[in-house]
C-alpha cells in the first residue's frame, strides 16, 4: 500500500486547468481552444486563455 501526504491527496483532488498564452495569436486561437475543448476525458478541466496586454 502506498502512503500519500495530505497536501498531495488534496492537490489530487483539484481539477487541472490548462494555461494558453494567446498574446498575439488570434489566428492560431480558436483551433489551439478547440482542440483542448475537444479532450475525451472523464474529469472536469478548465481552459484559461491569457492575453499578454
């Protein structure tokens, strides 16, 4: 059995976002959020689209 430390069974818990620098990108934009929209998984994830300005 393994041992896991509180702080990493509660980071565990958390659902992952995915960070998307866009300065710039707003011809790339809309298929890089697709793609990412597109992800067949059964978690919950977020998108943040982060613009430079």
């Amino acid at each position: 059995m393994f041992y896991i430390p509180g702080w990493l069974y509660n980071i565990t818990q958390h659902s992952p976002a995915w960070v998307v620098p866009a300065r710039n990108e707003g011809d790339s934009l809309r298929g890089a959020v697709a793609s990412l929209l597109a992800l067949d998984t059964a978690c919950e994830y977020e998108v943040l689209v982060v613009d430079g300005d």
